[in-house]
C-alpha cells in the first residue's frame, strides 16, 4: 500500500483543480497526497442571511478550526494545514 505525505479535501467546482494542482506541485507534494473532493456548502450553512465573499471565508475558517480540533484530539502528532483558494 502506497503511503501518502498529505491528504488533500477541496472542492468539486472545476474552476479550482488548476489552482489546486498548482498548489501542491509548488509544495513538492505531486504524487505524494491523496485526494477527496467535495461539494461546497457554504451557501447552505449561511441560510438566507446575507452572502458575500468575505462572510463564505469566515464560515470556512471556522469549518477549518473545527475540524483541527477534532483531527489533533484524535491524531496528537498529525501536521494539519488549511490554505483557502479563490477564484
């Protein structure tokens, strides 16, 4: 079984896999991650309140912090990153 260095969660939209790819080869990290990508739901956690760019990166911030917490509780040494992409 291959063992990868980084596991890589972005969103589906077409639009970011240019910049995601990009991204991680200026890591060095080609080859070496594996990916999941998912729909983004920003909108929907929002509800019908007011919707613009900077709140969509607050709601993904503290989407980010949360699912830090979670992951370090549970994986005390695992190095966990959080970079935003924008189009």
């Amino acid at each position: 079984m291959k063992k990868y260095e980084a596991m890589v969660l972005s969103c589906m939209d077409p639009r970011f896999q240019t910049k995601v790819s990009k991204y991680l080869k200026s890591k060095k990290l080609t080859g070496k991650y594996s990916s999941f990508t998912i729909a983004g739901a920003a909108k929907i956690i929002n509800g019908k309140k007011k919707f613009n760019s900077t709140i969509e990166n607050k709601i993904h911030k503290e989407s980010f912090e949360k699912i830090k917490k979670i992951l370090i509780k549970k994986f005390p040494n695992l190095k966990v990153n959080f970079k935003i992409l924008s189009i």
